[in-house]
C-alpha cells in the first residue's frame, strides 16, 4: 500500500505540473502556426481543457486522501501541491466567464459608426486567409441573439469617440503615427497624403491579431481623427479592442493638447468686408 501510495502522489504532482504546459502548448501551438485557432482555443482549451483539469484534481484528491490517512502519512505536502495547481486553473477559468459574461459579445469597435474606417486591400487579404474569420462589415454584424454591435458599442462603449484638433491635419498625422509607431503594434500602410495609418495587435498567447486603422481627415479649420479596432477571429474580444483604444486615444488627446499650446490657436478666416480684405490705401 506504501509504494501505491506513493506513486499516486508522485503521478498527481507530475500531471499537475504538467497541466500547465498543456495550455500552453494549446496557445503556443496556434501562434506558431502547429494548428489553427479552431483546435487549440475551442478544442483543446475550452473543451477538453475542463476535462484535463478536473481529471488532474481528482487524481491529486485521491492522492491527497492516500496520503493523510495511509500509515505512515507521507506525500501530504505534494499531494496539495498537486491539488492546488488544478485548482487555480479552475478558479482562473471561472473568472474569465464571468469577465466575458459583463463584457459586450463583440470585437470590432469604431469610433465612426455611421462611416467606419475601412481596410486596405492586404488587410483583407490577409484576414480573409484567417479560417473561420470575421468580416469587416460593421453594420451587419449582431450578437447571438440578434443584437447589432453598432448598438452593443453604444451601451457599453459610448465613451469611445473621435478626436478633434484644432491641428491642421498634416500635423495631427504626424502626432498620430509617431504615438502609433511608438506602441508595440507591427505597423502597415502609413499614408501621409490619404491620412491613413494601419497596424496589427498581436497577443502573446494564442498569437490572436487585432487590425487597427486610423483615418485622420480635415476638419474644419483643424482635424477629426477616427479610429477603428477589429479582431480577426473570436466573436468576443474580452474588451481587448476597446481598452487597446480607450488608452491610444487619451494619449492622442493629450498629445494634440499639447502641440495646440505649443502653437497657439489656429488663425480665424477673415470676415466679408473686414480690413483683412479691404484692398490697400493708394499711394500719397
């Protein structure tokens, strides 16, 4: 009964100290291109992944009960350790679905709803490679139960919108993409003349790509900056896009605060009729 003891508590730790490596092998595996998303998120994170945890706790459960009853008692503090391990990865797993509970189902957020910026052709190229990607078309997309994002993003988002300057927009373009280049974004198009900057977000796990666009127009005597943030798989972002665009566009703000002080306010145009346009006094 020892040595069966003992094993058991032995077999438990290693599992439980393998379950780790498991889910990251799961999400390492689809950023290194070893299967697609489908596999390593869906099938082996959230199908089998419950699975592979509650079968580790149970095991170290029974290892934990040999352990603290079979004389002599050994293997106690393994047998929690690998109980433990199982454990938090369900405790973590819980909190990750009540996150997604409170967060709105969608992940393609724009700061235009009405006229959101749109892709260049080798970002849709590249998505449509993507199996079982999302589109780009913002205004047909809904929830499960029929909801439009546009109206999802209202509820919870409306916080995120556009950034006016009084900046002309030449110079906006430049804060803009010097705040784009200095994210850990792998940049695209930058296009000066059409004022239009284009990036990918990366996650370290599971190598989950986000395009982003940023579309800087005139505006007025100043400029109008938009923004938009679209994952290429996933019908949930977990708030990433909008979190990803609440920070860029603070700094943007107060980045455009600053250069406007630095500068001082933009000329008004001159009135009809005013000395501005009176043509010059004759000569004496």
């Amino acid at each position: 009964m020892d040595k069966f003891r003992d094993n058991a508590v032995r077999l438990a730790l290693v599992l439980a100290l393998l379950t780790p490596a498991y889910f990251a092998f799961a999400a390492l595996g689809v950023k290194f291109g070893l299967f697609d998303w489908r596999m390593g998120l869906g099938g082996l994170t959230m199908e089998w992944g419950p699975r592979v945890i509650g079968g580790v706790a149970a095991l170290a459960a029974i290892a934990l009960a040999l352990a603290f009853f079979t004389p002599p008692r050994r293997g106690v503090l393994s047998a929690c350790i690998a109980l433990l391990i199982p454990l938090l990865g369900a405790g973590y797993g819980i909190y990750v679905g009540r996150q997604a509970q409170s967060i709105a189902p969608i992940h393609d957020i724009s700061t235009d709803l009405e006229k959101p910026p749109v892709f260049s052709a080798e970002v849709t190229r590249a998505r449509a490679a993507v199996p079982a990607g999302n589109d780009l078309d913002l205004h047909s997309k809904r929830d499960s139960e029929g909801t439009p994002f546009v109206e999802w993003q209202r509820r919870q988002y409306g916080d995120i919108t556009h950034v006016s300057t009084g900046l002309a927009s030449g110079r906006a373009f430049e804060i803009a993409s010097e705040l784009a280049h200095s994210q850990n974004w792998r940049m695209g198009r930058v296009d000066a003349a059409n004022g239009v900057i284009e990036a990918v977000a990366e996650t370290f796990w599971f190598g989950f790509k986000d395009d982003i666009a940023i579309r800087i127009r005139p505006d007025g005597l100043g400029a109008r900056i938009d923004m938009r943030s679209v994952s290429r798989v996933g019908r949930s972002d977990l708030g990433a896009n909008a979190k990803r665009m609440r920070a860029f566009l603070a700094t943007l703000r107060a980045r455009l605060e600053d250069a406007e002080a630095q500068s001082g306010p933009a000329p008004a145009p001159p009135r009809e009729g005013s000395e501005g346009d009176a043509p010059p006094a004759p000569p004496p």
